[in-house]
C-alpha cells in the first residue's frame, strides 16, 4: 500500500507540473505573442493545473497533522455561506475548463453562523468539491451544493452526477489511501486521502459525513455539523 501512495504521489505531481511546463513553453512561442485569446486559454490551464497541484500536496500535508490536529483547532463563529463562497471562487478555473455546470442551493441559511475551525471548513469543502469534479461525467457534468438544516444540525450536501460509487465498496471510501478498483474510477488522479482527511476533520468537530451513491448515477456526500447558539448575536 505504501509503495502504490508513492507511486501516486508521483504520477499526481508529474502530470500537472508535465502540463503546466508544456504550457509555459507554448505561451513562448512567437505564434502566441500576438494571439491574445489563445493566450488566455494557455494561461487558463497553468492555473487549473497549479490549483490541482496546490490542492493535492495540501492534501498530503494535511494528513501528515493529522495527530496533532485536535489540539489545535482555532474554532470560532464561521459564516459557512462565506466559506463555501471562497472555495467555490478557487475552482472556478476547474470548472470552466470542464464547463461544469455548478447549482448553489443556500435556502436562506446565508446569514447562519457555525462554531467550527475555519481552516478545517476550507479543507472540508474543497475536498469534497474536488472530488465531485474529479468523479463527474465528461458530458454536461453537474454538481449540487446545497445547505439545510435538520434536528439541531447544520447540513451541506455535495451532488454530483458523476460514475458514482457500487455499493460494496461504500462503506471503505473514507478509509485512508482507499480507492474504488474499478476501472472507470480507479484510473482518476488521487491519492486515497481526501474523503479520508474530510471524516476525521469532521471526528475532531463532533459532526459527521454520510455517503450516498449509485453507480453510474451519482455520488452525495452530507456532512452534518451540531449547531450552537451564539450569545453574542
């Protein structure tokens, strides 16, 4: 298992900065100099490709602090709207080159405050959205964000209309290094860790994630947070 993480991590280092390097040297190339929306469009990967990169090695840093991490959590009156909001803004290059059609459902919560770190809610959304796009469809993909609350608890679900998961392998997602072994989803870039660092994040709050999924459907991951009153409005 150790060797095929290495094995990963390479391959998922590689293959963005290969682009990313292809990239910059077409930019270079005196054909593009007076081509500004072919340029534009160059520009547009490096950045894709740097955010995966980004997104990746923070993934693995992440992991490493695991053990640490109950201790140091900053938790404070977070506005998960604005949170959500952020991490959205970062994949908006993702998106447009997969010409992913995103839905945002926030059902009047906007103005709703949570008691959470708030580096462990950036870490959490964007995990989650990350993996919708990677396991999304090549044709009019899709992804749902949407906030509701139940019993006492702060929902956000993330939908995607992707290869989704078989059930007998469901309940394993979240374990560390894990990935489906099926062809059609085995062959996506990943390490195993994301959905991982998303439960035990979630573990070291008090909340929660459920997996929902049917293969060659979709996947819907809930995350479901206990909400505190603020006595300070």
């Amino acid at each position: 298992m150790q060797r095929e993480f290495v094995n990963n991590v390479t391959h998922e280092i590689k293959t963005p900065l290969s682009t990313i390097l292809l990239a910059a040297e077409v930019l270079n190339s005196e054909e593009l100099l007076s081509n500004t929306i072919k340029r534009q469009q160059y520009i547009s990967i490096i950045r894709s490709e740097g955010e995966k990169l980004k997104n990746e090695l923070e993934r693995v840093l992440e992991v490493s602090r695991l053990p640490k991490i109950g201790g140091h959590l900053k938790k404070e009156w977070i506005s998960p709207f604005e949170q959500t909001q952020m991490v959205v803004s970062t994949y908006q290059p993702i998106l447009d080159q997969l010409d992913a059609k995103l839905k945002v459902e926030w059902n009047g919560l906007e103005d709703l405050k949570l008691f959470f770190d708030r580096k462990s809610f950036e870490i959490i959304v964007s995990n989650l959205l990350d993996n919708a796009l990677k396991y999304t469809i090549e044709d009019e993909p899709e992804i749902i964000i949407r906030a509701t609350t139940k019993m006492g608890e702060f929902n956000l679900s993330i939908e995607d209309n992707g290869l989704g998961i078989p059930s007998e392998h469901l309940d394993q997602v979240f374990n560390r290094f894990y990935r489906v072994p099926i062809s059609e989803i085995h062959h996506k870039k990943g390490f195993g860790l994301g959905l991982y660092l998303v439960q035990q994040l979630l573990k070291a709050h008090d909340s929660k994630i459920i997996a929902k999924s049917e293969e060659g459907v979709g996947s819907e991951f809930v995350i479901r947070i206990p909400m505190q009153f603020n006595n300070n409005g």
